[in-house]
C-alpha cells in the first residue's frame, strides 16, 4: 500500500531510516553512504532511498520543512511501513555564544512552540524526548570522532523569520538551538512506541555574527552523517 505521500511498498523502506529535511540531502547520503541505493520514493520530490550501510539495510528520506512536513512523513514511515527508528539529520540556529558553526548538537529534548502535541489532549506539558539508547551511543560517537558537540534541549519552532525576542526566553531555560521538526518527530515516536534521534548541525547563530564557508559546512554536515550511519 502506497500513501498520498509516498509511493513506496511494504518492504520497500527499511527499519531504519535517516532523514533530512532536503530531499536532495537524502539524495547525497544515498550517493556517498549506501551501498546500492534503489529510489523508493519521488512522489513530490520528497526522494527516499534504500540500500545498505556495511551490509546492514537502511533508508535514508527527506522530510521537507517544519513540523506538519516531517510529522506526515516520520507518521506514515512508523505506521504504514514499520519502521522502527528515525534519526534526523538537519541543521539549527545557536541560542548561545560559544557554540560554533559546525558543532553538532545531540538533540535530548526538543520543546516547541506549535500546536502539534495538543492532539493528545494531555493534562499538561509533554516533554518530547530522544530514544536514550540511540542517544547514548550517537554521544559515544561523537567523543570517538573527536568533534564539538552539545547535548540537551533545543526548540522546534514554526517561525523561521522571527519578528520578536521570544528566542532569549528559551536560551534562558537552558535550550541550545533552534530548528523546527523535532518535537513532532519526538512525539510521533513515542506516540506508537517506536525509537526518534535528532542530531544537529549548527548552521547559523541568533546570538552572533556568524557564518562558515561552503566546504566547513559541507564538512560539518558529513560529520552529523557519519555519527547517524554509525547508529545502523
Ligand atoms: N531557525 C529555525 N530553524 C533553523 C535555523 C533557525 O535559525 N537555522 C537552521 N534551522
């Protein structure tokens, strides 16, 4: 069975899947990872591939931009292809001087200013929170590696061009970054008891004037890659 949003059959996908926002970031991590990728989806650009990483399947999808994009995707990989865990690689804004471009961000928990969550009519606040096994092993991978990172709380917000402060509340709590998918994906994990990892790149800075070359980014980026193939 097919989706409206993915053309895929059962078996096609596999039980683990990694996800960016940009398709064609999929489409580059199926190129420089996978061992004979086969595209399983292309219905809106939304490319998925699936192949094998050291002989062991996995898919690698895009998810698009913000949380109604990757919780329709991240829904229908769990419930109509059961797929048992989703790591996201994406890219955040730093909340916080410090931090470079380039450092990683371990995404622990992820608070949101959107309406997602309140579909579950939950008597309070719900913290949407990373599988701690896939946790502490992407930390286990990053020490390995010897490359900057961060582990905690980032923000998953609907407003990329933001037109207030609101920002400096979430950095005083202690939140590292913002992007904008990760709640959603969080919730829709736990909400069917399957395993969710979000892992950062920081791309840009709220709190300084910031910005590295294509090639630190390039780099960056493979390294965020790598940490998740590591997980397969
Ligand atoms: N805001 C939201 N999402 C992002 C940002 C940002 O500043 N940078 C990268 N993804």
């Amino acid at each position: 069975m097919s989706t409206p949003h993915n053309s895929a059959n059962p078996g096609d996908i596999a039980k683990t899947v990694i996800m960016s926002g940009d398709p064609l970031r999929a489409k580059f991590m199926a190129e420089h990872f996978l061992e004979n990728p086969k595209q399983f989806n292309g219905v809106r650009n939304m490319l998925g591939y699936t192949g094998t990483y050291h002989g062991k399947p996995v898919s690698v999808m895009g998810h698009g931009m913000g949380i109604p994009s990757v919780a329709i995707y991240s829904y229908e990989l769990y419930h109509f292809y059961d797929v048992e865990q989703i790591i996201r690689v994406g890219t955040a804004g730093c909340l916080h001087k410090g931090m470079d471009i380039g450092d990683l961000v371990v995404a622990q928990g992820s608070c949101t200013d959107s309406n997602y969550l309140q579909q579950y009519h939950l008597p309070g606040t719900y913290a949407p929170i990373a599988d701690y096994g896939l946790l502490s092993r992407a930390v286990d991978e990053c020490r390995a590696m010897g490359i900057r990172y961060d582990v905690g709380n980032v923000l998953s917000s609907d407003i990329f061009y933001v037109e207030n402060q609101d920002w400096r509340k979430w950095a005083a709590m202690g939140v590292l970054a913002v992007e904008m998918e990760s709640a959603a994906l969080y919730a829709n994990a736990a909400a069917c008891g399957r395993k969710a990892l979000t892992i950062l790149t920081i791309s840009d800075s709220l709190v300084e004037a910031k910005s590295a070359s294509a090639e630190e980014r390039q780099l960056a980026f493979t390294n965020m890659m790598k940490v998740a193939f590591s997980l397969v």
